[in-house]
C-alpha cells in the first residue's frame, strides 16, 4: 500500500508548483482543503476515457484536494490552466490524517472518477489481487470494499452537484493562492 500526502511528494512528475494547504470544515467533519497549481511538468499526465484522451496534469493546471479527517475518501480534483473543471479523482483511503502539516493517507487501492457526468470505479483488480499477494489483509480488503460502496453510493447521489460545488472552492482558493505567491514576489 502506497503512503500519500497533500504536497504530492511521491508525484516527481511536478517540477515546480505553488499550493497552499487550508484548514476545512464542513457539516461532514473536518479536515483540510488544497490548491496546487502546476508551474512546471517534466511531461504531461492523461488518461483515455470512453477513446478520447484527457490532459489531466500539465504546466498551468490545479488539482484541488480535499481530505476530512478519518474518512476513507481522499478527493483530488483536476483543472485545465483556464480554470475548466476536467474531473474527480477519489482514492479510497485507510483513514485520512489531516491533523498535521501535511495530511497524508495510505491507499487501499480502489479508486472512483467523475468524468463527463460518469462514474467510474478503477483498480478493483489491483484490489484484489493485493488480496490474493498478501500485500494487504482480510480486514484491510474489507474495509476498502465497504468504504468504496460508501463513496460510490455518495458520488452517484452527488454526481451532478460535485463538479459545481467543487469549481466554487475552486473559485474561492484562486485568490487565497495568489495571495500567497503574489506577497513572496
């Protein structure tokens, strides 16, 4: 299982950035909310959706992530560099730390995106297939399935209202991140 964390550490694709990190609250709980913009990629990331090739990190573009403290969903949500709302991302987590600097997680694999008004479920064969190495336990594999029939249920009941609630926080974190970077030139 692969430790991730809000600065995307592991990620070397990222060669320079600005982000800022805020506490975030919310009538589901607490946590922390993210804006990191891309200044500098080492190549561009995209993935294929239904045959059409979607450009999801380059120079210019912002994944905003949002954590809450003990959920096993972790949200990362992309932006081209116009601010054009591309997709969801959601990592299915052992339990999110959002109490430090930088919040963290360890992945258990399964993964959801919103994508064009769809739901897709990725990596459930990776899922299991840690199950059969050994690479996770009987309780993690349990936890990670009903964990993700939690957020699959909440991202089909939402699907509609996420990408505009997220573009908002979006447009709210815009100036915050300006703010930051525009005071330290």
């Amino acid at each position: 299982m692969a430790e991730k964390d809000m600065l995307r550490s592991e990620w070397t694709r990222v060669r320079r950035k600005e982000q800022i990190i805020l506490p975030y609250f919310c009538t589901y709980g607490h946590g922390k909310i993210s804006l990191l913009k891309m200044l500098e990629v080492s190549e561009p990331f995209f993935r294929i959706y239904d045959g059409k090739e979607i450009v999801l990190a380059d120079n210019g573009y912002y994944w905003l992530q949002l954590a809450l403290d003990g959920s096993h969903a972790w949200f990362t949500v992309m932006f081209d560099d116009c601010g054009r709302f591309l997709q969801i991302y959601v990592d299915v987590t052992n339990g999110n730390d959002t109490e430090k600097d930088n919040p963290s997680f360890t992945d258990l694999y399964l993964d959801f995106v919103v994508y064009d008004g769809r739901l897709y479920e990725l990596d459930r064969s990776e899922l299991d297939a840690a199950l059969a190495a050994g690479a996770i336990t009987a309780e993690q594999y349990r936890k990670a399935r009903e964990a993700g029939a939690q957020v699959k249920a909440f991202l089909l009941e939402n699907l509609d209202s996420l990408p505009v609630y997220f573009s908002d926080k979006f447009n709210e974190l815009i100036p915050k991140l300006e703010e930051k970077y525009n005071a330290s030139r």
